[in-house]
C-alpha cells in the first residue's frame, strides 16, 4: 500500500460512517472500504494484545470464511478473496502469544458488486461520450470515468443505468474511459479502460429575420470541421431546404411572413463524424398590417383608438402616430392616450415578433376634436342685445355656442360663424362656452366665461314725501343690485344713499325746490346702470311767514305774509283761538281773517300747500281781537247841558272813552266804569255815539252806536202879559234851531191853564177866569215823540188886574237834575 494511500486512509477514518461492534476493554471495528473482492476494515488497539485475527464470515452463503491476521502494531487490514455483493461479518480478535482472546469486536458490510465491462463508448456531442456497459447484478448505481490521455483532466460522474454519458468534455479530443459499479458496501475497481474521442463542435447559430419572407443564419467556424451541412425545416413540420456549405452564412429566401423556421446546424470532421445538435428556430418577420379603422375616443383624456387586422406570426404590435406618440398590444387594436386636440395627423401599425418589426403599415389619417376657443367674450352693443364672440378655431366644421343664465334658463346657438346673438335682459349673468365640432366630434370641456349685464332699472319707483324736506324712495329689488345709489340731480349729484336694502331717505332738502331722483342700481362685475329713468318730485313748500296782522273792521284781520313758494302755491293762514278756529286762503301775499269774534285771542300760523303737500307750519303770532263792543248804550239827558251815558259791559274790554259828537261840538269821557256822566251838551242837536272798547293790551274796538238828540232848548225871554179881553199871553224866543211844539202850563192859586203852541209860534194865549192872581208859567218844547222838556225852569208872575200893562216877574225856580 503506498504512502499516499495510507494518508488518504488515516484521512478517513474520522469521517466514514459504519456499524460499530463493542467488546471488552472497548475494542471497536469498522469498516474503511471495500471492493468486489476485498473488504478494509479498522480498529482500535488494545494494550497486552501480540496480534489481531480478522475473519470475514459470508452471511447467508455456504462460502467459506476467510481470514488474515495483522501485528500488534496495526490497526488497519484487508480481507481479500471475497464474493461480489456479499454481505460478511467481519470479527476482530485481539489475541496474546498464547492465542488467548483478549478482546473482540463485529461488523457487517455488503462487498461491491462485480466489475463491469464497457460495450461501446462514442460521442454524438462535442462535449460528451456515451458508454454503453453490461449490467451487474446487485449494482445500484454506475460510476463513468474520464482521463485525458496527458493525465491532466480526470472527472467521475454517477448513472444510475446504462448507457451513461460523461458531459463536460472538449471537442474533438480523446479520452480513456470506465466503468465502476455501486452498492451499499461501496464501488468496485474500475473496468477494462476503452478509449473514445468527442466529435467536434456543432456550429453555434446565430439566425435572424431581416425582412417578411428571409431568415439569415450565421456562426463561427467550428475547429477541425470541414464541412457544414443546414436542414431549414417547418417548425414542427417537414423539412423545406437542406444544403451543405463551408461559408459560415447562409441566407433563406421566399419564405412566408410570421412563419418559424427550424435551422439544424451540422459540422462534420476529417473522420466523417457529425453532432446532432438541436435545431434553433427562427421566425420570420410579420408582414405589415392592414389599419382598418382610427377613432377619437373621449374619456378623462383625448385619445384614438387604431384598430388593424391580425396579422399572422406577430406577437405584438405597435401603433405609432405622426406627432411621435405610440401604444403597443398584443390585440389588433390600442390606444393612444392623451391626444391634443386640433390635431390632423396619420398613424401607422408596425407588427413585431421575436425576428423584430414587419414594414410599417400604410398611414391612416385622423383629426382630433377641434380645440375649444381660447378666447371667449360676449360684446354688448346695445342694452339687452349680446352676442358670444370667438376666435377661429382650425379643423371645424361648425360651432355649438351654449348661454345657460343664472335663473336656469339655456339656450344653444349652432354657426358657421364665430359669434351668436341672444337676448340678455339686465341684471343677469350668463355663463357662455363654445363647442367646437368636426366629424371626430368636440371636445368635453370648453372655457367657460362668465357675462353679467348692468343690473335693471327699478321700474316701480316710488318718491313719497315723508317730511317737508324729506324725500323718501321706494323700489323693489331689481336682478344683478348688490348696491342702490340715490341721487338728486339738484343737489349736485350728491350720494344720498348707498346702501343695499331698495329704500332711501333723502333728507335735508331744499323746501319748494324740485328734484331729479335717480335710483342707480350697481354690480361688483358691471359697476352702475346710469341709464336709469330719474323721477321728478317737488319738496313741499317753504314755510311762509307772517308779516303782519292789521283790523280791517271789527272782526276782519288782514294778514300779511311772505310767499317763498311758487306762484301757484295756496297759502292757508289758521286762527286758533280757545273755543273755534277761523282760517282764509289766498295765493298771493294777504289774507283776510273774518267773522272773528270780539275779545278773543287767537294764535295765528301761515301753512303753504302745494300738490306735493303741506308746508311746515311758519312761526305762529298772537292775534288779540278787539274787545267787544257792549250791546247796549243808553244815553240820558239830565239837564239841558248834561247826559248820563250808560252801556253793558264788553268783553276783553278794560276801559272805555264814550264819545258825543255834534257839528257844534262834542263831549267825551274816559272811564273804567260802564257809564259816564257828560255836560257841555248843547240842546236841540243831533249827537253821534261812539264809544271805544280798550283792552288791557291796548286793543280798541270803536262802537258806533244809534244817535242821540238832545231835548230841545228851553226857550228864553218868557213873559206874561194881561190882555185887555181878559186874556193872558205868554212869551217867549225859541233858541232851538227846530221849531218845537211848546207847552205852556201856568198854576195859579185860583185856576191852573195849559196852551199848546204851534211850532214856529212864540206866544200862546190863555183866557183867564181871575184876575190878579199870581202864576207859575212853564214854557217847555215837546218833541217828536210828544215827549216834554222836562228841565226848562218855571217862572212866576203876578198878573194885576186890568189896568196895568205888563205882569211882574216875582221868582224864577230852579228845577233839580235829580
């Protein structure tokens, strides 16, 4: 056994795995390896022992047992001369030198089974030798070997049968090969070596398919070959071409579009050998489609949809359009997404397999939907007449416009053209788009611009007066207000109100002035409607003031006032005392007050009315009425030169200045008591009676009243004479400017006489019964009424008896006022 044998065998001791048999002194066995023939087995040593026996025992075999015996020193040993694949027990007997066992051990281990031998060894591939070898009974495996003849390449692979193959070899080179059979036990020695050389290599193919209907095959030279044989043939089919070449290219003509091809290659070598190697298969390319159809779809984004017949051998395909972009599938149809809208271009379907793309289709042309307008805007030349405007859009072919306002209501426009009326009432907004259309359709969103009209006019404006200098405007809200703007034209376009509600106080006017009221209604978006109607409305007038206050007559006042207002304006002047209220009216600058009662005071305003209404009262005067006149005055006459004027009282009246009043003079009194004594009357004239009522303010009130006569005057130079038939005769000068009737009473002691006197007549004669009597003559005017003076003085006479001439005048009485 050689060195390195030994060192291989002590290697392995620590790693093979065998059935261990333990004795006494622990003495253990195992087996190292075995052969078809021959069974190694080792132990441990055991101390005392001179030599070891090892018997091999065949198990279930009539064969002999065969033994060897070994030194002390060694612990490994060979049984030879076994049977193939027989299973032994294998014992070890350490023993002294007098044979006595000192210890033992058992194993059991199957021998390899027999050699076998090698048929046939030959090479179909460059890089393998197939052996053919007989079966061995009992084997359960095969081991191949390979060496080289320089001994630098050794390689063993297990087969489970035969034949077996020994792969990774190089072309066209000898090698020795044989053949190990295997059980459980182990492998036996190697059979009777058969030497075998590889053919060489088969060419390495490269093919492809440049065009529809040719495949082009190429490879590298293959070493020691001297020929090259191709079979073209149908995948799966029969074959179509076989020809032999020495060039390393080869191309195949006329074959069909999308067909697999089948190439074999084959080298041959000096000794007339070839591989058969595996065939590789090529396809042709796919010939161009057909497009059949190209649609515009509509979905989250614009795309087409390119639609082709199949084509035949082609594994997928791609659509690729003018403008650069593309899809690829495996259907006969794909889409391209996103397209562009406005787009007028082509796109073409190029086939692909695994030989690369076929000739592009014919381009098949398409339009997208046109773009909808950029620009948009709604122009309105007049109020209520709009219309949509847009730019021109290429690839249309008609325009849809769409005007939806605000309320719902929607109207669609169809035109050629670039613009579309509609009617826009104000206070509107309105949301135009335009759609584009061509055969591909239009577009699903357009650019949407917003319009919105002035907002309307309130047309049920109302300007109430609410105040002499306030106006108050009403309207109801009107579309499109955010704001309502109140002017007065007259007060310099002044804002009066900017507010949202529809009402409006114009305060702080100007009285009897008329104003322009306009009610401007106005948008964020369109700003103001200037256009708005202005109504016209008048303040109420001014108030007039009064001027003055003068009597006219007992109860007429006229008033004067001033007229700030119009000519037309009516002015109404209003008394309003504690008990009744007096007014006039006029339209110029005075009015008369009548029929106001004496002694009353009055509070006295001046209103002006016009259409629009009433003016604010003017400051109010106190108007004291004269006192009243006393309803009744009567006048006594007390003596010839004196009456005693008496009266009712007057209201309002404090004093009082009675007057009598006569061309040949007058009397006046001033008094606060209701009559008054006055002398200096002159008789027989024919007085007027006044009298004024004075108030405490001053107020006079001048009364006239029915005159007063005063009595005739008593006549002057009475005397009585004695006539010669006995007659008396009395009289007298008249100093009345009248000629009174005179009656003329004489009291006697012996007889009373009476004579009545014609007027004008300035005696009277009465015929005595006795004479020498002494007499009281009377001589008094009677007036109108036959009233009697009764204040003119007697006188008295003594009347002799005939013989003498004239009577003597004895006393003149005096006659109390009282």
């Amino acid at each position: 056994m050689g060195t390195m044998h030994l060192h291989g065998i002590k290697l392995l001791l620590f790693y093979t795995l065998t059935r261990v048999c333990t004795a006494q002194n622990d003495i253990t066995l195992s087996v190292f390896t075995v052969t078809s023939k021959s069974m190694t087995v080792q132990w441990s040593g055991h101390s005392g022992a001179s030599f070891y026996k090892i018997t091999a025992t065949p198990k279930n075999s009539p064969e002999q047992p065969v033994f060897a015996q070994f030194s002390s020193n060694t612990v490994m040993g060979s049984v030879n001369s076994l049977s193939p694949n027989t299973v032994y027990t294998m014992q070890l007997e350490a023993m002294d030198n007098a044979l006595n066992v000192l210890s033992s051990a058992e194993t059991e281990e199957t021998t390899a089974p027999d050699v076998p031998s090698i048929d046939e060894a030959y090479s179909k591939n460059s890089d393998s030798i197939t052996v053919e070898f007989a079966d061995v009974s009992g084997a359960t495996s095969y081991i191949l070997r390979a060496e080289s003849e320089t001994g630098d390449f050794f390689f063993e692979t297990t087969v489970a049968d035969t034949p077996g193959t020994v792969v990774g070899l190089q072309p066209y080179t000898n090698y020795i090969l044989s053949v190990m059979s295997v059980n459980s036990g182990g492998r036996s020695q190697p059979s009777y070596p058969m030497e075998a050389k590889t053919v060489v290599m088969a060419p390495k193919l490269n093919t492809s398919s440049s065009s529809n209907d040719s495949i082009l095959v190429t490879w590298p030279p293959v070493e020691h070959a001297i020929l090259y044989t191709l079979i073209l043939t149908l995948e799966g089919g029969s074959t179509v071409l076989e020809l032999n070449t020495t060039d390393t290219v080869v191309t195949f003509n006329n074959l069909q579009p999308g067909t697999s091809y089948c190439v074999k290659g084959m080298a041959w070598d000096a000794e007339g050998r070839t591989v058969d190697p595996l065939p590789v298969c090529q396809i042709t390319r796919p010939q161009s489609p057909d497009v059949t159809d190209v649609q515009v779809t509509q979905g989250r984004a614009l795309g087409i949809a390119v639609y082709w017949m199949i084509v035949p051998g082609a594994s997928s395909y791609l659509a690729l359009t003018s403008n650069g972009q593309n899809c690829s599938t495996d259907n006969t149809y794909c889409y391209i997404v996103p397209q562009e809208c406005g787009q007028n271009d082509s796109v073409y379907v190029v086939a692909y397999n695994e030989a690369g793309p076929s000739s592009p289709s014919r381009p098949a042309s398409y339009i997208t939907y046109p773009c909808p307008p950029e620009n948009i805007w709604v122009e309105e030349p007049t109020p209520g007449n709009c219309s949509v405007v847009w730019e021109n859009v290429p690839l249309v072919e008609y325009y849809v416009a769409f005007i939806k306002r605000d309320d719902g209501t929607e109207k669609t426009c169809n035109t050629t053209k670039t613009s579309c009326s509609f009617f826009c009432p104000c206070g509107y907004t309105y949301l135009t788009s335009v759609f584009p259309y061509n055969q591909a359709g239009t577009s699903l969103f357009a650019h949407v611009r917003n319009y919105t009209t002035i907002p309307c006019c309130p047309q049920d404006v109302t300007v109430k007066l609410v105040s002499t200098e306030t106006l108050e405007v009403m309207w109801s809200p009107v579309k499109g207000a955010a704001l309502y703007e109140t002017t007065a034209a007259r007060t310099n376009n002044v804002l009066h109100c900017n507010d949202t509600s529809p009402v409006c106080a114009l305060s702080d006017l100007r009285c009897n002035t008329p104003y322009s009221v306009t009610v401007t209604p106005c948008s964020e978006l369109r700003g103001c409607n200037r256009t708005c109607t202005a109504q016209e409305h008048e303040t109420a007038p001014c108030a007039p003031e009064i001027l003055n206050m003068t009597q006219t007559s007992n109860s007429t006042y006229r008033v004067l006032i001033t007229t700030p207002n119009s000519p037309s304006t009516n002015y109404t002047i209003t008394a309003t005392g504690r008990y009744d209220k007096h007014t006039c009216q006029s339209r110029n600058n005075s009015c008369e007050l009548t029929q106001l009662p004496c002694g009353s005071i009055y509070e006295v305003v001046a209103v002006a009315t016009a259409a629009v209404g009433k003016s604010l009262p003017g400051f109010s005067k106190t108007l004291e009425t004269g006192p009243c006149c006393p309803s009744t005055v009567d006048v006594t006459q007390v003596t010839q030169a004196m009456t005693n004027v008496t009266w009712s009282p007057g209201t309002g009246a404090r004093s009082y200045v009675a007057t009598l009043m006569s061309p040949r003079g007058e009397a006046r009194c001033h008094t606060l008591d209701a009559h008054c004594l006055m002398g200096c009357i002159t008789c027989g004239t024919n007085y007027s009676v006044t009298l004024d009522a004075i108030s405490s303010t001053g107020h006079k009130s001048q009364c006239q009243y029915r005159g007063f006569s005063s009595s005739a005057c008593c006549p002057t130079g009475v005397k009585l004479y004695r006539r010669t038939n006995n007659s008396l005769r009395v009289y007298w000068r008249s100093s009345s400017p009248q000629a009174y009737n005179h009656t003329v009473e004489l009291y006697g002691t012996g007889a009373n006489y009476t004579c009545l006197a014609a007027p004008g007549s300035m005696y009277c004669d009465i015929q005595e019964e006795t004479c020498g009597d002494v007499y009281t003559v009377l001589v008094a005017p009677v007036g109108k009424y036959g009233v009697k003076v009764t204040f003119c003085l007697p006188r008295t006479y003594s009347v002799p008896c005939p013989g003498s001439n004239a009577g003597m005048v004895i006393s003149r009485r005096r006659r109390s006022v009282n």
